[in-house]
C-alpha cells in the first residue's frame, strides 16, 4: 500500500551511492534521484526500501536500507 508523508525540506537524508557507500545528500537531490533525474550521488540501488523517522506528521529523516 502506498503511503504518502509529508518531508522537512532540510530532513537528514542517508543513500546507498557507489560503492555502496553511505552518502549524505539533500531532500531534493533524492527527489531528482527517484524521478530517474541525474544526480552528483546516483542511487547504488534505487528500488531499497527506506527507514524513516517522523516527528507529528513530518518525515525528519530519511536512511535508505541496504540490501547485499
């Protein structure tokens, strides 16, 4: 079932990139990532799962899991 959060703009962002490698980078840089956009990080595995942290009803970090 798709779910849907709301996300501060400057959320705590952890990615998976080359390596993989435990990157930090900014909401909106994972946004052009997802959107199949170029990026200074591309995603080592853009279909993993991320663990998310929410404060109220707002995402205040996101870390993508990693899957060998």
């Amino acid at each position: 079932r798709l779910l849907t959060f709301r996300v501060r703009p400057r959320a705590h962002v952890t990615v998976m990139s080359r390596g993989p490698k435990a990157t930090s980078i900014t909401v909106a840089e994972l946004a052009r990532a997802l959107a199949g956009r170029q990026t200074a990080h591309p995603l080592w595995e853009p279909q993993a799962g991320y663990w998310i942290r929410v404060a109220g009803d707002t995402v205040v970090s996101l870390d993508q899991q990693y899957v060998p």
